[in-house]
C-alpha cells in the first residue's frame, strides 16, 4: 500500500491541534522531519505574502 504524503501531513495537523495545550503546546511528539515540512512551506508563504 502506498501512502499518501498529503493526507499524512494533514493527520499530522490534526495530531497537533487535537492535543494542543495553552494554544502554542501539543502533547504528542510528531516526527521532526515532518515537522520541517511544514517549516519550509510556511517560509515559502510568507515569501510570497510579504
């Protein structure tokens, strides 16, 4: 079966808020390499923003 790296992501998010804490604190550990996706495509919008 191959994964899907989108929905992944997208379970990955759903991971973080479901278990958000004091709105910046989740309590779950994600993969870091997950983690700097998502890093890089907010770095990539708010180029394109700014």
């Amino acid at each position: 079966m191959k994964l899907n790296p989108q929905k992944v992501e997208e379970a990955v998010l759903a991971v973080l808020w479901l278990t958000l804490h004091n709105e910046v604190e989740a309590w779950k550990t994600i993969d870091w390499d997950t983690i700097h996706k998502f890093a890089e495509r907010c770095d990539a919008a708010l180029r394109v923003y700014s």
